[in-house]
C-alpha cells in the first residue's frame, strides 16, 4: 500500500478533526497487538519504541529504539536500528530490516555522554545527509547527541549538541529548527526552541518554552515527544500530554504555526488517546509518527500497557483512521 510521507501532517488532517475532542480520540481504530513488538533475544528483546518515519533515497525508513543485550555489554541498553518499510496501512507493516538486522546507533564507551542508552531518534535530510539526533543517556545531564550517515544505514557520531532530550526537527528558510525537551523546576517536561545553520552547532532561541499550557488543561502539567511536520506555510506538531503525569502521556495533541513561537491549538484538543486499560497502549503512549495512505492515515507509536512504576512495557503500537472527515460521533 502506497503512502505519502511528505504531507503526514497538513491541512486536510487538521480539518480532519471536530472540536469534539471524545469524537475525534473514538474515530481511531487501535491495534489489539503492537504492530512492531520486542522480538529476539539481541538488542530488541525487552522494548521497541520511538518510532521516526523519513522519506530517503526513494525509500520509506522508519528508525526505532529496541533495548536488549548486544555484544561487548553485559547489561542491557537502548540502541538505535533503522528498516525499510515495504507496506503499511490499517493494520499493516511490513519491512525489510537494515543494517544486517543489526542496531545502526551503540550506546558509547562507559562514561561518555551517551555511554547508558541512545533512544528518541529524529531524523532529517539537510545538505544531502542524514542528521539523526537522538536522547543520549550517560555521564553529564540528559542531551542530545548527533550521528550522520550518507545512505540512511551507516552512521558516525558527532558528538553531543544540546543539552535536553526528545528532539525533532523541521527545515524552514534553509536553517534546521529543532523543537526539544527539558525539565522544569517541578521536574515536568516543557518544549523549547532551538535552531542551526549547519545541522551541527546549535543556539538555542529563546530560554522559555515555546509553550506551556494553562491550569487546567489536559496537558498542563507535562508536553512532550513532539513531531513535527512542514506543510505550505504550516508548520503542524502531534505531541504528548497530560495533566497528572510527568512523562506518561494519555493523550496526543495537534498544534500549528508559522514561526515556531506563535502556536495555535486544534479546538478539539486532544484528538488521540490511549488504549483500553489492558491493551498494549492502554497505560502510556509516546512519538507519534503519522503516515497518509490512499485511504486512512496511520498512526505508528510507542505505547505501554502500564505505567512506569510497575508495568512499563514499551513497544511500536498502531492505530488508524478513514481520511474523510469525522463528521459524526
């Protein structure tokens, strides 16, 4: 089934939507299994997560975090692996693993900045490269680091460029703007702003965040694992949210802008939740990456039949909805 990466996010999805936001979480279908779940007994055993579709190269790659064992580390980590995807749809995903199977981002030596995991991958084509940016975990505070590859499977690392996590990126006027997240003094999570010229050094542009949501809000207390798409003059973000939990989202919301600063939020707030008490999304959910087919678009994301305190459960999860517009309850 063909798909159209290149307008996931734009205006026909945005009008998708009613400002009934019971309505628009209810015209999702949910998978009642992961569509890409842990599998083996290598690097993807324990977890897969942190979905990032990229059009490359005339071929459609979705980079994924799994976590497991791998050579030379006797605990288990979080690695970055990339396949192609041959089919999805409803229900569907199909695809051809890169990389020899294999993880394309390790975890660094013990004591470097990345030296624990490499999660939150977020990738884009920018002077005839890849730039993926990813979570790196180690020594120091939370950052993100970058590798670089030529052919979307071969990657060398940078280094670290930003403190803070959970990047992703959009293009605009030649310069890469990269949308971010840090901890505030409550330690919940607020997206920030920051932009380069070369895709390597990077200058944050503005210390407060690009927006916090008010009291009472579903997602006042924490935003987080955004995605970002360009669309005409819009800018559109699917992102995390809740109001109770730092870094567990319910729900998925839908922001757009023209300058990354002024941000305007779909009335019908939020237009995605999680699953059914039980489901493999039923307790958590993170990094929407949306795909348009012919006929529905689809939902690839990181859900979690339970929380982090006792059932974390991390694995790629689906949900889809008719591309017409959801006129009716």
């Amino acid at each position: 089934m063909s798909c159209n990466l290149a307008s996931e996010l734009n205006t026909a999805f945005w009008n998708l939507f009613s400002d009934d936001y019971t309505r628009n979480c209810l015209a999702w279908k949910h998978e009642a299994q992961p569509i890409l779940p842990p599998s083996g007994e290598g690097w993807q055993k324990t977890w897969t997560a942190n979905p990032d579709l990229l059009e490359f190269d005339g071929r459609l790659l979705l980079f994924y975090r799994g976590n497991g064992l791998a050579a030379g580390r006797e605990t288990e980590h979080d690695r970055i692996g990339v396949s192609e995807v041959l089919k999805i749809g409803p229900g569907v995903l199909e695809l051809n693993p890169l990389g020899n199977g294999q993880f394309v981002v390790d975890v660094g030596p013990e004591g470097a900045f990345d030296g624990q995991d490499v999660l939150d991958p977020a990738t884009v084509v920018f002077n005839d490269q890849v730039l993926l940016y990813y979570s790196a975990i180690g020594e120091g505070p939370d950052s993100v680091g970058l590798a670089v590859s030529q052919d979307g499977i071969t990657f060398e690392k940078f280094g670290q460029v930003l403190i803070g996590r959970a990047p992703d990126l959009v293009e605009l006027n030649g310069s890469l703007y990269m949308v971010y997240q840090k901890e505030d003094e409550n330690k919940n999570y607020r997206l920030y702003l920051a932009t380069s010229q070369d895709g390597y050094v990077w200058t944050e542009v503005r210390p407060d965040p690009i927006f916090v949501r008010g009291e009472g809000s579903w997602d006042s207390l924490s935003v987080a694992t955004v995605r970002l798409s360009k669309d005409g003059e819009w800018i559109y973000a699917l992102y995390g949210g809740s109001s109770y939990l730092a870094d567990e989202p319910e729900y998925f919301g839908l922001a757009r802008t023209k300058n990354l600063i002024d941000w305007e939020f779909h009335p019908g707030n939020p237009i995605f939740g999680c699953g059914a008490k039980g489901a493999p999304d039923g307790g958590a959910m993170w990094f929407p990456a949306l795909a348009e087919t012919p006929n529905a678009f689809v939902m690839l994301f990181e859900g979690s039949r339970g929380k982090y305190g006792w059932d974390l459960s991390s694995a790629i999860c689906s949900a889809s909805m008719n591309a017409e517009k959801n006129e009716s309850g």
